[in-house]
C-alpha cells in the first residue's frame, strides 16, 4: 500500500511519514501543490493526506483537479483553520473524510485505516481470504490463525493484494503500490519478495495467473 502526505510544514510531514510507514504504507512526501497534482495525477495512490494550506497551488484546487480527471483515491484533508465553510468545500470538493489541525497522530493513523479498508470494500480491521488473515491494525499476518513474521514490505505486498482480492493483480501495478518513490524499482526484486513469501505461507495462498499477475487463493 502506498501513500502521498502533502503537507508543507517540514515537521508535520516528517510525523505523517513516519506514522503512515509504521501503518505499512511506502511514503511519498511533497510541500508544493502543483507537484502533489501531478504525482496524484500520475501515481497510483492507495491513500492521500492533503494539507488545504499550501504555496502555489492550494489543496483545495488540487483535490478539484484530482477529481476532475477522474482520479478516486481516498483523500483525507487535513486543515489548520477547521471552520465549517472549509469542511464542506473540501467534502463537496472530493475528500472523503477532514481532519482539524491540530490532531493527535493515534486518531489519523485510525482515520486513515478505516479509509482505506472501505476503499477496498472492507469494514472490520480483520481481513480474510483462504488460509490468509491480515490484522490491520496490528499489522499482523496468519496462516490458519498462526502467526506469521514478515517485513514492512512483505505486509504492504499482501496488504495490496488482499485489497484487491478476486483478481489477478499485473507485477507492475504490485510494484507501484508496494515501493515508494525513493525506492528501487525492479520486476526481479518483487519476483524475490514473492518467492520469499511463498516459502514462508507454503503453496497455495499466493496464486500467478500466466500473463495477468499475482492474487491470494480463495478457500
Ligand atoms: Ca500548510
């Protein structure tokens, strides 16, 4: 799972890293609005946080934009002066929930779960398909109930897949959603992260579809 902070004040954006790496999201960081509405534009995000309060380009018209081209990702807008006239531009503008500054990092990092499990159709924080259970607020995997220890990456991996279960999901779109930009970038590198995986869960809960990609295996 991947996520955009935008947010111009360095320190809030450092805090919104850290804390979204520790919920198992790839972090991507920018001030600047224009360079928010391209990335948003041209990324796939699994989460965005959008500050409204931003040089050049503001929030607000870079959610307007997002939306007007069609881009549905979940978007909470974080917003230092919290009057009602600003809640209801940024819902009508497109965000799907706001948070007032200042807010306690514990209720966004809860915000931004819940966001993303209804995004993919989910609404307890326990995830479930075949033998595979992901808890998503402890950020712990099973097997048939057992734990299982894996990576950062290994659970953004899985966390995507399991969002979009029923469907094969192509390499490329696996290695967007489970790299931030910062990181490299390698078809091989995930084909290790699979392999890694599969001899950690045994056969038959990561599946391949020849020419389509990777999915979890139903019961
Ligand atoms: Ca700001």
């Amino acid at each position: 799972m991947r996520a955009l902070v935008v947010e111009d004040e360095t320190a809030i954006a450092t805090d919104l890293r850290a804390a979204l790496h520790g919920a198992g999201f790839a972090v991507d960081v920018t001030a600047d609005g224009e360079d928010a509405w391209f990335l948003g534009d041209t990324e796939d995000y699994d989460l965005v946080i959008l500050d409204l309060g931003l040089p050049g380009l503001d929030g607000l018209a870079v959610l307007k934009r997002w939306r007007g081209n069609g881009r549905g990702m979940p978007v909470l807008v974080l917003t230092a002066r919290g009057t009602w006239q600003e809640r209801v531009e940024g819902i009508e503008a497109g965000a799907d929930d706001y948070l007032p500054k200042p807010f306690r990092m514990e209720e966004l990092v809860a915000r931004v779960r819940a966001l993303v499990r209804r995004a993919g159709g989910h609404s307890a924080a326990l995830q479930e398909t075949g033998a595979l259970s992901l808890d998503t607020n402890r950020m712990q995997v099973a097997l048939r109930g057992r734990p299982v220890a894996v990576t950062a990456l290994e659970y953004r991996l899985l966390a995507y897949l399991m969002q979009n279960h029923g469907r094969p999901v192509p390499p490329p779109e696996l290695l967007e959603h489970v790299y931030g930009d910062d990181d490299a970038r390698e078809a091989n590198a995930l084909e290790a992260v699979i392999a890694r995986l599969r001899r950690k869960l045994g056969p038959g809960v990561i599946g391949t579809r020849r020419g389509f990609g990777y999915f979890l295996e139903p019961a």
